[in-house]
C-alpha cells in the first residue's frame, strides 16, 4: 500500500526531525520525508494539526495466550495494542505453559504471525518461573526472543539469577527485572499505608521493590549484563537507577502511566481496579517517579498490560488478582499527565514511547527516517474524550481510568505500511 501523510508535525528524535513536512510510504518502507511532496498514492491523510510519530513500543505486555485466552488472545491483544498507537509489544512469559522452550516460542510466533502489530516475546529465566532450574535461554534466543524475564515475580535465588545475566550478557540479551521481595511482600495487596489498613489488607512497603532493584543493580554490575527494571514504583527505585547511570552501568528503567497518575489517595472504595503490581504509592513517591521522567533518569514508559476476566476481579481486595489494562489508554494519560502538565515534551514523548524502548532492545524501530520501516502513530493531541471500555479491542476491561477525561487521541496505527487502525 502506498501512503502520503501530509502536512502532519512529523518528531521523531533518533532522525533529529521535528517539523511540519509530508511523508511517503511505499512497499511498507518510509521512502521520503519533506516538504510538499507531489505524489500519487492509494491512501492520503491529511495530518493538519497532528502528530506523525514512530510506532509506540512497549516492553511490558502480558498477552495471556496461551492457556489464559479467556483473558486475552495474542490478536485482541495486537488490536488493543494498535488502537493504543503500538506498532511492537514485548509478551511477558508467564502464560500456561511458561515459556521457557523453544518449542514454546516458536508455538507463539507462529500465532502471531497475523497480529495487527510486531508482538516479540520474552523467556522466562528459570523453567516454569519455578526460580530453581535455568531454562534454556540460548535455544530460545535462536527461536527469537527479544528479552529474559521472570515477569510476576523474582528469581530469588542470586547465584542462580547471576548465572543468567552471565548466558544473557553472552547472548546480547537484555534481562528484564521484575523487582518483588517474595519473603517480604507476604500477602500484600496495596501499599502500606491508610487505605491498606483502613480495608484491613497486608500492606506492601517500598522495601519489597527495593531490596531487589539493589540486588539486580549490583548483579548487573558484576556481570556486565543489560538490565531493565520494570515497573518502578519508588522514589529510591529513581534514586538507585540515577546512582547506577553516574557510575555508567548499563541498566535502563520503566515506569507505567498508573504510577505516575494515581497514588493510593485515589483508590475509590474497594474497588481491584486500583489494585496492581507494584501498588499504587504514595504522593512522593509518584513525584519521584515524574521528576525522573523529566529529567531522562527513568528511560521508558511502558504500559505493564495486565488484563482479567471480570470474575476474577470482582473477588475481594484481598484475593483478586493483581493489574490492570493499559495499551488503549497509554498515550493519553501520558499527553494528559507529563506532556500537558508541562513535564514532558512531545519530543520526550517519543523518546520513552518509540526510540528508548528500541535502544533497550537493540533494535532498528522506534524511527521514521527514510530507508525504515513504516511503523507509523499519528495523534491528535488536543483531542478530549472520555476513556470508555466498552470501546475497548481488549478482552480485559480492568481499568480505573473508565469515565476518566484525557487529552490526546491515537488517529491512524501504521504498521509496516499497512494501516491497522482508524479512528
């Protein structure tokens, strides 16, 4: 397909392009950038008062398939995904069977393979996410996955979590760190803190999270491996990634658009739709977590997409199951929350959303220049809608952000040329 995107603000930080101009698309390649192009195409879009940007990647999606598709499928995941302005998403291994095999990521690519967006998957670092045994991380790199991670919980068994930064050091792996102090979070449901108590629920300290970014941080240093914290949700989880970036070891970090809007203040009742993974923290702690973004401390917004089937979350606080739904509402509570508010620019923006999430895989994506592929987002900035998951494409509905009014609205998803989705 052939497309002409004219006269759109096209930003894309890794072309160090931002500015009013037209782009050509043809054979699924960005074939020209610049001012009045003159061409015949099969689609125009007129891109007036819009954002052209490269397709947002997220390096923390849970897809459910397979053995959990009453949640979520890899193709209503996909299509959330691209209605969210996602052009790659990275599939966290902790579906039934884990993956941790060969055979299992081959199985998932080949599912994928009609998706309406890249989905590369992740391993786990120890088979079944047992946290005893090592899976079989150089096979499953020559199957194609892009990360290891034992997303959901943590290896707790340093020696054994080292000797996988060794194999993911050696691979070219980065390793994905889900940071939770297994002895210490105990039965932990929110944040400890008022809301916990006042709902009679174990809380879970800042200590949980900390303890283990220390761990993973000092193992990255020894083994030289590349490390992504997930989920940061402390204002020290900030502090240690900034100390490990002076000392120039190479860990990068994520922060999900719940973290940096919603503190445990907001929890309405005893509503699970506030309830995730890390918790929501305190005021200071989300402070932390902004400041960190704007000043490039913290490298990636990520979305931690957790869907659930309604049953599960209408159990009490205390037994539901951890996380919500992010990839529809992203881009919009980023723009409302950091790039409105004056913390974030739009070409921060794009450098957490598409080029920083790239760099920390090692990929060519996350740019719109000419000669790359055409994984194109355009937006509307200004745009004002209230957030309704009766519209949503996933299969999860679990969000606290429904009847929610934001700023900002994902127009077109270009996917290697082809256009996946229309507002």
């Amino acid at each position: 397909m052939t497309i002409l995107i004219k006269n759109g603000r096209i930003i894309d930080p890794m072309s160090n392009r931002d500015e009013v101009a037209d782009l050509y698309v043809e054979d699924g390649i960005v074939s020209q950038v610049g001012k009045e192009i003159e061409r015949e195409a099969e689609r125009i879009i007129d891109a007036t008062d819009l954002l052209v940007m490269p397709g947002f990647i997220d390096l923390h999606v849970h897809l459910r398939e397979p053995g959990l598709e009453h949640k979520e499928t890899i193709e209503t995941g996909a299509m959330a995904a691209a209605r969210g302005g996602f052009t790659t998403i990275c599939a966290m291994p902790n579906t039934k069977p884990v993956v941790d095999s060969r055979e299992v990521v081959e199985d998932i690519y080949k599912r994928a393979e009609k998706a309406k967006c890249h989905v590369l998957q992740v391993g786990a670092v120890t088979k079944g996410q047992m946290g005893a045994e090592l899976a079989d991380i150089r096979e499953m790199k020559q199957a194609g996955i892009c990360a290891i991670s034992e997303d959901g919980k943590s290896v707790m068994d340093s020696k054994l979590y080292k000797e996988a930064m060794v194999i993911a050091k050696e691979e070219k792996l980065p390793v994905f760190a889900h940071c939770e102090d297994k002895n210490l979070v105990g039965k932990g449901a929110l944040n400890a803190g008022k809301k916990a108590e006042e709902l009679g629920v174990e809380g879970i300290t800042n200590a949980v999270e900390d303890i283990i970014t220390a761990r993973d941080i000092l193992l990255s240093k020894e083994t030289g491996a590349r490390l992504h914290l997930c989920h940061c949700s402390t204002a020290d989880s900030v502090r240690m990634v900034e100390e490990a970036k002076k000392e120039g070891l190479l860990v990068t970090a994520e922060v999900c658009p719940h973290h940096f809007t919603l503190t445990e203040d907001d929890i309405e009742g005893s509503d699970t739709n506030y309830k995730m993974n890390p918790p929501l923290r305190s005021k200071a702690d989300k402070e932390a977590l902004i400041e960190g973004l704007k000043n490039n401390i913290m490298d990636v917004i990520s979305t931690d997409h957790a869907p659930h089937h309604a049953d599960e979350k209408a159990k009490p606080m205390a037994e539901a199951p951890f996380g919500i739904v992010g990839l529809e509402t992203a881009y919009a509570l980023t723009n409302s929350e950091l790039v409105e508010k004056g913390y974030l620019s739009q070409k921060q923006l794009v450098e957490k959303m598409s080029a920083n999430p790239a760099k920390v895989l090692g990929m060519d994506k996350g740019c719109i220049g000419e000669g790359k592929v055409a994984d194109i987002v355009i937006t509307n900035p200004k745009e004002e809608y209230v957030i309704d998951v009766n519209e949503f494409a996933s299969k999860g509905k679990n969000t606290p952000f429904n009847g929610r009014k934001v700023t900002g609205k994902v127009k077109y998803t270009i996917l290697a040329g082809e256009l996946v989705y229309e507002a």
